[in-house]
C-alpha cells in the first residue's frame, strides 16, 4: 500500500537512503532538509525512477520551520503516515571545552527538532487512525562515547523520547520505535574522519562482527520493516551495528 511518507536529514547519508527504500517501496516521499540544493537532487534522482517526492527545505531546530514544511508537504503530497526523523548533527568536543551555545545547538537540532517533527506528523496520523515513526538514536547512547557527552546525551533523549510517544500513541494505531546505529558510512562520519575526530570507517570496520560498516541502505532496510502495514512492534530500540555493541 502507497503511503506518504516524511524523511527528515533526506539530502545525503542514511536519510537519503531511507528515502530511495520508501520510493522503491511505492510510497510517496517528503525530502526534508536544510540543504534544499541535495533535497532537490536527491527528489531529481528518485523522480527519474518513477517516485511521486518533494524536496522541501526546513531547520528542524527551528519550530516554525517545521510546520511550515509539513504544511507543504501536505500540499503536494497529502496527510504524513510514515515519519523517519534522520536530520542530526554530532560534535567532538572535551566535556570542559563544551559551551552553553554549543550544547543547546546540539539538543536543538537532534532531540527538540525530532520532537516537533513528530508533534507535527501525529494530527495526521491520529486522523487516519494509523502511523508510523522511526526515529533515529546513535550507539552513544547506549554505550557513551568519548568527547561527545552533548550529542549522547541528545540521542538518549531521542530513545527515552520515542518509548515515551510509543505509550502515548498505541491505542491510537500508531507505532514509534528508534533505530540506534553503530558506524555507518555516511558524508558525516567521512567529514568526522578529515577533522581528526573520528580513526576512519576502515580502521573500525573490521572491528566490527560482521566485518564492514554498516550502509544507509542497512538502515533504511529496518525502517522499512518497522514501517510494515501489519507491524507489532512499538517502543523498541533496534541497534542496527553489525554486533558491536549487544
């Protein structure tokens, strides 16, 4: 079955391939991102194959902003069922060296900004009387991480964020879980590995159980499945790591 679906984040990395997974899927996709530039050509490429998308920019930071794009994407493509909240920022900093501003532009972006996506996705959802959100959390929050004690904290308050919505939400036939990657090969994890914050994705992959970093398309294979029609699951945190962190 076709439904509209929202990827925030859906410009490059693990939204990007969220998004070309719920296009194959048949759904119609909303790309949201602060780079409108990668949003279009992403909603470009999926569009030459056949996909029904719009590319809407949109500062998840921003409460404002986040209306107004599912205020367009309503427009184009009609009431949100589906939700993947991919959009996130991450930061390498000392616990001394982190400042205020640094802080909160981290909890902004990566748990205020999922939280007013899905604050604006659950009318719709509510409506239909069927929906599904995914978000996305990080291993650091299971397992801590060094010199990022912000962007930790802001991804375990996504998980304790979606278990909180899931409760909220069941009886009203609308599912929410989190996805918590380990390494992931992604522009972001690149860029972390040229600033020096990050050893490289193949120094740690063969770290890894399964042998390799994990790939967009890993990701958004999960979604899709908590995504599925009939699904049962609700509240959970599916690690998606390749085995390195049980």
């Amino acid at each position: 079955m076709s439904r509209v679906a929202v990827v925030t984040g859906a410009a490059s990395g693990i939204g990007l391939g969220v998004a070309r997974r719920f296009a194959a899927d048949g759904h119609k996709v909303g790309l949201l991102d602060k780079n409108l530039a990668g949003a279009r050509a992403a909603a470009d490429e999926l569009c030459a194959g056949g996909a029904t998308v719009a590319a809407v920019e949109v500062d998840v930071a921003d409460w404002d902003s986040v209306h107004e794009a599912f205020v367009a994407v309503r427009s184009d493509l009609g009431p949100v069922e589906i939700l993947v909240t991919s959009a996130g920022i991450e930061a390498f900093d000392p616990i001394a060296s982190i400042t205020s501003q640094r802080w909160e532009d981290i909890i902004a972006v990566n748990l205020t900004g999922t939280f007013t996506c899905c604050q604006e996705a659950i009318a719709d959802m509510r409506a239909a009387g069927w929906g599904r959100i995914v978000t996305i959390s990080s291993q650091s929050a299971q397992s801590g991480a060094p010199d990022m004690a912000h962007y930790s904290a802001s991804k375990g308050g996504v998980i304790a964020l979606t278990k909180s919505l899931a409760v909220d939400l069941a009886r009203q036939g609308i599912t929410v879980n989190t996805i918590a990657p380990s390494v992931v090969d992604t522009p972001m994890a690149r860029a972390a590995t040229e600033a020096g914050n990050f050893p490289g994705i193949d120094v740690i992959a063969p770290m890894i159980p399964l042998g390799r970093a994990g790939t967009p398309d890993d990701i958004a294979t999960a979604c899709a499945y908590l995504c599925g029609e009939d699904s049962y699951v609700t509240g959970q945190l599916l690690a998606v790591n390749g085995g390195m962190y049980i």
